[in-house]
C-alpha cells in the first residue's frame, strides 16, 4: 500500500486492512485507522514523521516476519492512540514516536506472543485498562532514552529485553501512575537513569528482578517491594522522596538480601527468612520496620560490615595490620559497622532489631528515641546541656565475653557532648531465646551491667534496674548522668570503651561507690551504686 497524497491528505479505513507487504508513505499524507484494524505482515517506509493516525478504537497487528516502523501523528487528537498493539512477528516493532495503549476492557492493549517491541527515544504509555500478554520474555526494549508511563486500573506485568543488559533494558524515566490499589511487577531486570516515580496507593514488585541505575529523581509516594537476592537489588545510595515505603520482603533463601545504602521515607525489613544485610549507610526520616530476627546471631537488618575480634576479649597488645601502634581500644571495641540515622521523628516498629551502628543526631528532652527496636531506647532529661547525637551499637547470637551468664546480646551506648547535668533513662531489650543457664524461668531477676574499659575499680558491675516489662522483655535504669555514657570523642580515639548486657544479679551485697547520678551527696540514689543501697 503506497500513500502518496499531498498536503497532509488522509486516507481513511472503511473497514480492516491487511497489507502483506510494504505499507509506504512517499509524502505527507496519512492513514487514518479510524475504528479498525490494520494488520501489517511488512515493513512500514515512514517519508516524513507522523503519518499513521490512531484512535482509541484502532488496532495494528504485526505478524509474519515484519520489522515495522511505526510513526504515529501527534497533532490530531487521539492520533497516536491504539486500542489494541498486537506483535506476532519473528521481527522488531520499533516505535518512531510517542505512543498510548488506551484499552477500556480487560482484555490486552499491548499483546506480545513473539517478537519484541522497541520504544526508542519515545514514551510509551500503557492506560485504562489494557492488560499486556507477555507471552515470550523480554518483550519491551527499552534505551537510554526511552520512557514508560503505566496508568490505569489494572495489575500488570512487564518484561524487559535482556539482550544486551545495561542496554536493552535501560528507560530514561519510569512512572507507575495507574490508580486503585494495583500492582505493577517486574519480571526480569530493569536500568532507570532518569526519574522513577510511583504514585500513592499503588505498589511497584520487583518480584526477584532487580532495578539498577541512577536515577536523576525518586518520587515514591506508594510501596517498592522486592524478592531480590542480587547484591544491587535496587539504586544504590539514591534520595528516596515521597511518602512510600522500600520493603524487603523476600521469603525463599535463609541468606540475608542486600539493603542498599541511601534515604528513605519508609523502609521495611519484612523478610524473617533470611533479612537484609546493609551495603552503605542508611537513612531513614519517618518509620523502620522490622520482622523478626532470621537468626540468633543476626538482626532483621543487619547493618555491620564484618565482625571480626569484636568484642571477643578484653584488650589488644599487639600493633594492628598495618604494623602501627594503636590506642589500647581501636580494634577489639570499635565495630566495622555501616551506620543507620534515624530522623527527628523517626519511630521503630515490629518485633526485629538493627545490629551495628544506629544513630540518632536530633535530640529533645523528655522524648523516648529508639534504636533499632522499640525497647532500646534512651530519653534525656531537660537539665544541662542535651548530647547533639546518640549511637547505639548491638550484637546479639553471644554474651558478652566477660559476662558469660548474661543473655545473648551486648551493647555499646556513645554519645557526643552534653553536660553532666543532665541525665537519662536507658532500655534495653532481649529475647526469651537469649536467656540461659539460671535465668530461665527467674527473669524477674534480671538487671542491667556495663564494663568500663578502661576502668580503675571493679567491672563489669552490676547496676540494677528502675523498671523492668516480663511481657516485653526490656529493662530500664534511670537517673545516670549523660557523662556517663562512652564519649564519641575518647570512643573514636581508642581510649575508653562501655558495655551493657542483661545480667542476673549478684546474690551477695558488695556495694561499690560508682558516682553516676550528678551531685556527690546523693549517698542514697542506688545508681550511686553496685549493687544499689
């Protein structure tokens, strides 16, 4: 079928066509589809842009052995619109031009049973209600130009051409912007270098796929989910805008996946098979989520880069790896930890913890700030001068090494400035499954111990406790001044290092003068002392 008409002169569909050969358009005019269907077995000779006219009613099928360009007229209104784009071809589609998928039905807007559809540097929007059949795999080719918008009312899955990796599977800008509570999945590997946007209500599975690139700009306003067990399941180290949540939730492999580094709004740790394991730092501004701890020797997030001798004994006297002298305290004490900042307003939810560094940097008297669960926690009273950040440091799956009766678990609580005083209330949580020896069954006997290193009376000791949760599994201890936490700066420098742990106490009174509430009448304040008063 040739057209060659002048002066933008349509021709107009009475009825479908089939063209077995060439559809060539040798001027300006155009083939208007009207409400039919136009099935092309041949190529397309586009002379000048634009010249196919759709409609929200029309359909092209593509069959045979076909490579079709398709270049559809965008002044007319609805005329890059197609009902219907069907690929049946042992060939390549390639889009010249924007095109919309404007299906109202249930039934397929973009129907891929062989063949692959190129989009080029166009837009290709998918609305309404068309379904996409994904018959063969890799179907959409995408480039660094290319850009997806799906809208709509229905739940969709798309198929990347995994060709050429890092090529064909590239779009420019990405936007899940249908309505109504649906999911769009993604069946194989995906490169966003321009913007990613997902509209609120609206769910992004990345299934196992995984979404690399860099994106100029992230707007989630909805829920990014992914199964993911790629060591770059997601951007790494991007700005996560919006209101929506990251969950990991991967439920097949007991190995933890990769939580990337970067900031985000909402994050979520639902995965208790296996969790997540950090691989930078992480930011989070609103909620963390946390599902139940995979191991006994792991966090739902793990946020710590490599153990090593940590707290495994008490001091070094050899120079580190490097064959320099260090301070006593740098290597046993000081963890290789990615660190998690939580906001302002940050809150904690579920029933896993963070292990590693956790770090709060905005600090107001009188509110409870947790840390990577919500019963380890620290509140500071309105007196002195407020620490301007707070770290909190947790290991659990061992006691500490020189508390061998305690519960599975250990922490270290650091703080940079603030005054003496001003004092605080510490909570610190364990599990039932950390208990052993004589505790089980007698936790109302449990209390809190910390080790000062170095220190010049007796430690680890016994500090007691103020109030304690059997349900909740926490203990607390109030009335220490701030300076008694491990300064950042002493910290950094390898010169001082605290633990905490959970203990049962001493059954015999040794009572030893600790100095730990401001004031130094306080002969009756029992965090004076070990062992109380």
């Amino acid at each position: 079928l040739v057209i060659n008409t002048t002066n933008n002169a349509q021709v107009t569909l009475g009825g479908s066509l089939t063209v077995a050969n060439t559809l060539s358009f040798q001027s300006n005019g155009k083939l208007s589809l009207s409400n039919y269907t136009l099935t092309l077995q041949g190529s397309v000779v586009n002379t000048v842009a634009g010249r196919l006219t759709g409609s929200t009613n029309a359909t092209i099928e593509v069959t045979g052995n076909a490579s079709p360009t398709l270049s559809f007229d965008q002044v007319v209104t609805n005329g890059n619109a197609l009902k219907k784009l069907g690929i049946n071809t042992t060939g390549v589609v390639s889009l010249a031009s924007n095109l919309t998928l404007v299906n109202t039905t249930s039934a397929a807007g973009l129907a891929i049973t062989n063949g692959k559809l190129s989009i080029g540097s166009n837009t290709l929007t998918i609305k309404n209600a068309s379904s996409i059949i994904n018959t063969v795999a890799g179907g959409i080719t995408g480039g660094s130009t290319s850009n997806l918008i799906v809208e709509g009312t229905v739940n969709r899955t798309l198929s990347f051409d995994q060709t050429q990796p890092g090529v064909s599977n590239v779009l420019n800008n990405f936007s899940v912007a249908t309505t109504g509570n649906n999911t769009t999945s993604i069946a194989n590997d995906v490169v966003v270098n321009g913007t990613l946007n997902v509209n609120a209500g609206e769910v992004l599975d990345m299934t196992t796929a995984s979404m690399t690139g860099t994106p100029t700009a992230i707007t989630l306003n909805g829920l990014l989910q992914t199964q993911s067990m790629s060591a770059t399941p997601l951007p790494a180290n991007a700005n996560w805008t919006g209101t929506g949540k990251v969950d990991y939730n991967g439920s097949v492999s007991t190995s933890p996946q990769t939580a990337v580094g970067g900031s985000f709004y909402n994050l979520a740790i639902s995965n208790a098979t296996g969790g997540a394991k950090a691989s930078g730092n992480i930011a989070v501004s609103n909620q963390l989520s946390l599902s139940n701890n995979p191991a006994a020797n792991r966090g739902s997030l793990e946020m710590t880069i490599d153990y090593a001798d940590y707290a495994t004994v008490s001091s070094r006297t050899s120079p580190d790896s490097t064959g320099l002298a260090t301070p006593l305290n740098n290597y046993y004490n000081k963890l290789n930890s990615y660190i998690l900042d939580l906001g302002a307003s940050a809150t904690t939810v579920g029933t896993g913890d963070v292990t590693g560094k956790v770090r709060r940097s905005t600090i107001v008297a009188g509110v409870e700030y947790s840390f990577g669960h919500p019963s380890n926690s620290i509140t500071f009273s309105n007196n002195g001068t407020l620490p301007s950040s707070i770290t909190f440091i947790t290991k659990v799956g061992a006691a500490y090494h020189l508390i061998d009766t305690s519960v599975n678990r250990h922490y270290q609580i650091i703080r940079a400035g603030g005054t003496t005083t001003n004092t605080f209330t510490v909570k610190l949580r364990y599990l039932e499954s950390e208990v052993h020896g004589n505790d089980i069954g007698n936790e109302n006997k449990l209390v809190l111990w910390d080790h000062h290193i170095p220190y010049g009376g007796v430690t680890p000791h016994m500090h007691g406790k103020t109030s304690q949760s059997l349900a909740e599994r926490w203990i607390a201890l109030s009335g220490h001044s701030v300076t008694y936490l491990c300064d950042s700066t002493a910290y950094e420098a390898g010169t001082f290092a605290k633990y905490w742990s959970v203990n049962q106490a001493n059954t015999t009174n040794n009572f030893t003068w600790l100095g730990a509430v401001p004031g130094a009448s306080n002969w009756n304040v029992a965090s004076n002392w070990n062992g109380g008063v």
